[in-house]
C-alpha cells in the first residue's frame, strides 16, 4: 500500500507539473502570436512612412523640374523673344498652375507622413 500511495503521489506531482509545462507552453505561444503581430504592423508602418517619404521625394523633384521649366520660358520669353511680360503665355501659367498642385500634394504627403510615423 506504500507504494501505492507513493506511486499516487508522484503522479499528483507528474501531473501538477505536466500542467505547469502545458500553461507555460500556452503562454509562450500567446506572447510570441502577440510579438509576430506587433512586429508585422511596425513594418506596415515603417512600409507606409518609406512609400510616403519617397513620393515626397519624386514631388519635390518634379517641382524642381517644373521651375527650371518655368526659369526656360520666361529666358525665351525676356531675352529670345524679347517680351516683357509672361502673364500672356498660356504655358506659363500651365507650369505655374502645375507648380500650385504639386505644392498642394507635398504639403498632403507630409501630413500623411506625419500621422504615419
């Protein structure tokens, strides 16, 4: 009946610990679901900030070029054609219209920027 008894007892204790394993194997599980979860936003966010800040970029050239564009025709304009005034030129204001918007779309990238990151 010792053994019996004895033999019980290592398996209250078998199995207290085999639930203790179980618990802690779930709670492993659980924390690295959470982490992996965690993990896979901080990256859309980093992906979206990346995206954002490149259409930024390609924005800001594209000003650029549409300045230089606007610097061409009013060099034409003054010393080619020698004018004295852009306002009559329809692509002058075309670029400068074009400059507007591309402006108006930086200022709304960088403020989707901002809330992203």
């Amino acid at each position: 009946s010792y053994i019996v008894l004895h033999t019980e007892g290592f398996m209250s204790i078998y199995e207290k610990l085999q639930d203790g394993l179980n618990d802690g194997l779930a709670y492993g599980i659980e924390t690295s679901k959470q982490f992996i979860k965690k993990a896979k936003e901080t990256a859309a966010e980093l992906e979206e900030a990346g995206l954002l800040k490149i259409e930024i970029h390609k924005l800001n050239n594209r000003k650029k070029d549409l300045i230089n564009e606007l610097g061409i025709k009013a060099y034409e304009a003054f010393i080619v054609n020698e004018k004295k005034s852009l306002t009559q030129s329809s692509a002058v204001k075309e670029i400068i219209n074009e400059i507007i918007e591309t402006d108006a779309l930086i200022a709304d990238k960088e403020q989707d920027l901002k809330q992203a990151e």
